[in-house]
C-alpha cells in the first residue's frame, strides 16, 4: 500500500492509482501495530536475553539500511543529474543537510525531537527512526530491573524525543494484542473481527483521517492525529480476533510462498520511493504515459524485491559477524554453533 501511495504522485504516474495516497499513512500505523506484536512475540519465545534481542534487532535492521543507502545515494545521484527539476522540487520539501541526514539516520536520529532529516531521498525511513527506538524502549522494560531499568527508559525518551514517543502508544497495542490474544473468549474472536472492520470500513466511509484536526508542528509527527490511536486499536482487536478464530490453513508449498514474498517487505519498504524517483526521473514522455507508467512500476518494484530477496538471508551472516565482534570487544573466545549461548 505505501508502494501504490507514492506511485500514486503526479510526477511519478501522473496520479494512477491515486485513491490509494489516502491510505499509506494508515499502512504504517498497521506496520507498526504488526511490529509490536511480532517483537513481543519474540521475546517471550526465542529472544529470551538482552545481548540476543539486540544482536538480532541490528541485525534485521542493518541487513536492509546498509543497501538501502547505498542505492538511494547512487540512484540520487544519477537521478538529479538527469532531471535536476524534478529532484529539486522533492529535496525542498525534505533537507538541506543531505550528509547529515544520512548520518543521522544511521543511528536512528533524524527524527528526534524537532529533527527532519532522511538519508537523502529516502521518505519512508522516517518510520524506522521511530521502530528502532520502540524496540530500545521495549528492551529497556521488559529486560531490565530496578534502577537500571529507570535510567535506560529515561535515557531513550530523553534520545527520542516526543514526537517519537507520542506514536509509541500505537506500537504498544501490539504488544498489548500478542499478551491478550491468548486470554480472549475464542466464542467472540470471529464478532470482533466482523466488529473491527465493520468499524473501519464506517470510519473511512465517513472521511477517514479528515475527520481529525491535523495540527501542524515540528514537534509532533506529520499527519498525526487521534486517528492514529483509533486505526492501531482497530488493528490490534482484528489481530486478536484473528488469533483466536478457526482459520483454514494453506498447504505447505503456498506457505513457503507466502513467507518468502513476507521476507522482501522490508527491504521493498525501504527501496521503493528512491527508486520511483529514479525512474520517473530517466524515463522520458508525459507521467501519464501508459508505457512509462508500466515501466516506473515493473522497475521499481522488481529491482527493490530483488534487492529485498538478496538481503533478507544476509541477516544472519550479519548478526553471526556482531557476535564475532562482540565477543573480541569484550575478550571472550567465540563460541561454536553449538556452544554458543544467549547473551545475558
């Protein structure tokens, strides 16, 4: 949905699939209301230390940003030499301090406090500033104690900032979906799934996000509106419903299917809007072209999934070479597959 919403922009496509711009913001709350289910999830099942939550976090994280950069860089800037006017008129609305920005964004700061800075023309990556700091909010309270667990919290807000952390309650929904999914009457699951979309479909019949003020400031998130916190209640009670309701499940092959298209989300998240500038940028003729629109389209999405589908199994690589560095920071003589234990 956020592919079809920034393929939807007139210099892109000439406003093709334009009913769908409406809905990418409601696609990343959905995306983060799925996050904070998943990580909960994981912690109380494979992620049980400290030291293994945050090797596999950076791992995921770092496996996809690493060519993300790269890839935005390059294509940036073959793309503006081609086009000058085209990436003049996007880089006006995101940063002066491309270097900054992508420096920033390497350690997920580009949108703390009244900050607005991407990895050049990289849109999308303001939304991992904000995960990657749910995840350290998260790990701060769930594995720590005590007096340490006061000081990581504060330290992470006071890093964050509030406009991070005003979208931290549509996170926490998912946390709250995956610790209630099993304590919920299984007789109600399929009337609260019906319920929750019924809702939905109302809400949006009735003018969606244009229903709420939208105050603009630099100190809140863009777009952010008491929407935000009704669409992640949605989503976290359609999840537990699902959770709870008699589903047929598919054969093995579809599932494997199904898991590896999952697998390139992430990078195709990260990759696309770069990508869709680029293209748009070196392909000439009108943006409402047929032919171009087909080409921007097959372009963008085919290489960001092949890049996606390339990077996705590098994680493990990656979060094996953090282990090996880790244990040499610290002095301690690696260990084998076998004997190798989680970080405490």
């Amino acid at each position: 949905m956020v592919f079809l919403a920034h393929y939807s922009v007139q210099r892109i496509s000439g406003g093709f699939f334009w009913p769908s711009f409406a809905y990418g913001h409601t696609a990343v709350l959905v995306f983060f209301v799925l996050s904070g289910f998943v990580i909960a999830g994981v912690t109380e099942t494979r992620e049980r230390s400290l030291g293994e939550y945050i090797l596999s976090r950076a791992a995921r994280l770092y496996s996809v940003i690493i060519p993300a950069f790269i890839i935005t860089a390059v294509v940036n800037y073959l793309g503006e030499a081609v086009d000058p006017q085209l990436y003049e008129a996007v880089w006006s609305d995101i940063t002066s301090y491309p270097a900054l920005g992508y420096a920033l964004s390497a350690v997920f700061l580009g949108q703390s406090w009244t900050l607005d800075l991407l990895p050049g023309l990289n849109v999308p990556f303001w939304s991992l500033d904000y995960e990657a700091w749910y995840y350290a909010i998260f790990a701060a309270g769930v594995f720590l104690r005590g007096k340490y667990r006061i000081a990581a919290l504060g330290a992470t807000a006071l890093l964050a900032g509030p406009k991070i952390l005003i979208l931290l309650p549509v996170w926490l929904m998912g946390v709250a979906a995956w610790r209630w999914r099993a304590k919920f009457p299984k007789r109600l699951a399929a009337p609260l799934v019906v319920a929750s979309l019924c809702v939905w479909v109302v809400l949006e019949a009735m003018g969606g996000q244009q229903l709420f003020q939208h105050p603009n400031s630099p100190w809140l998130p863009s777009n952010c509106t008491g929407y935000d916190y009704l669409m992640g209640s949605l989503v976290a009670l359609f999840i537990v419903g699902l959770a709870n309701t008699e589903l047929p499940m598919p054969g093995l092959r579809f599932e494997r299917l199904v898991r590896s298209l999952a697998a390139t989300t992430f990078g195709l998240y990260l990759l696309h809007f770069p990508l869709l500038n680029f293209f748009a940028a070196i392909i000439p003729g009108p943006p409402d072209g047929a032919i171009r629109r087909i080409l921007i389209f097959v372009l963008a999405l085919g290489i960001a999934l092949a890049v996606a589908w390339f990077a996705e199994p590098r994680k493990t690589e990656l979060k094996r070479w953090f282990h090996t560095l880790l244990d040499n920071v610290l002095g301690r003589r690696p260990a084998s597959g076998l004997e190798r234990q989680p970080l405490s």
